[in-house]
C-alpha cells in the first residue's frame, strides 16, 4: 500500500483519472477522495469525486434497467 503522504497528491489524482477512464469508477473514487484528503483545497479533486459518482451512479441504473428488461 502506498503511504498517503501529501507529496502523493498528484499521484492519486492522476491514477483516480486513470481509473475513471477505464470505467473503475469505485476505484478512482477512492483515489479521488485520498487525494483531497491530501490537499483538501484542491477543486479538481472535488470535480472529479462529482464526476465518477454521477458515473458510477448511471452505471447503476442501467445494470438495474438491463436486470428488469430482461428477468420477465
């Protein structure tokens, strides 16, 4: 595990935005919300949390779509 020092603030940003792109959105929340652990100042972070939680979130809804479409 990587110690969460304040110097790692870019790492965890950058690797949460990997992640996001890859659609892991839990993951790069995770990572999002160390990195304004880290820097709690940081806005990018906090627009980041915004968007992998909207994301995750109409990931969600269409998993539940899909389920209900197709258990009749």
């Amino acid at each position: 595990m990587i110690a969460a020092s304040p110097d790692l603030f870019p790492f965890y940003l950058e690797r949460g935005i990997a992640f996001f792109e890859l659609g892991h959105y839990h993951k790069a929340l995770a990572d999002f919300r160390t990195a304004l652990r880290l820097n709690w100042r940081d806005e990018e972070a906090t627009i980041w949390i915004g968007r992998a939680e909207a994301a995750r979130e109409r990931l969600t809804k269409k998993s539940r779509f899909h389920f209900f479409a197709h258990s009749s």
